[in-house]
C-alpha cells in the first residue's frame, strides 16, 4: 500500500505576475525549485493566503534568482499580483517510508520570493 505524505513546501511568497493567456501552470523561479526539491512538470497545489483558494496545477522552471512567481492559464483567475501563497508537493510511498521520511521547507524573503 502506499500512501500519500507532504514532500515540500515553498511558504509565503508573494505573486509577481498572472498570465491568463498562457496554456496553464506555474511558474516557479529555478533556486526555488532546487531548494524545495520540486521537479518541473509536478503536480504541486497552491494555497492563497490572500483569499483562501485552494488549487493545483504543475510546475514550469522560470529564471534563476528572479523572484519569479507567475500562475498561468486558468489558475491566473484564483490568484491576483502580490497575492501570498504557498506551494505543496507530495508524495507517495509506503508507511515505513514515511515514518523516516523529511520534508523540504523554504522560507523564501516575503518581499522579494529570494532565499536568504
């Protein structure tokens, strides 16, 4: 059996742009990505702070040390420029897996989504 169980999480930064034309997905800044562990193209869900949405959607690499947190597509409908959120990645694995298994927090700069 395997269960699924929080891998990563980018917490608190702030949206730079919002793309509604572009096909979907979001676009993370490539340190981010590293930090947290993600891989481009996984399915991570996005929590706005601001307004409570809940969504997920998958990940596309944007330019290293930028900042650059954009939502594309549809998602650009849930979220507004300067919104918080924070983005989750899980996994899935066994049981005994997951009792040893260790998460991936980044705790980017609130203000410029860059690690300190």
């Amino acid at each position: 059996m395997l269960i699924e169980v929080f891998k990563s999480k980018i917490h608190r930064v702030k949206v730079t742009e919002s793309d509604l034309n572009y096909i979907g997905s979001i676009t993370i800044d490539e340190d981010l990505i590293d930090a947290a562990g993600l891989i481009v193209g996984e399915r991570v869900y996005i929590v706005n702070v601001n307004n409570g949405e809940r969504f997920d959607t998958y990940v596309i690499k944007g330019t290293r040390g930028s900042g650059e947190i954009c939502l594309n597509g549809p998602a650009a409908r849930k979220v507004h420029k300067g919104d918080t959120v924070i983005i989750i990645a899980y996994a899935q694995m066994s049981p005994e897996e997951a009792k040893t298994f260790q998460p991936k927090i980044v705790f980017p700069n609130e203000d410029t989504n860059l690690l300190t």
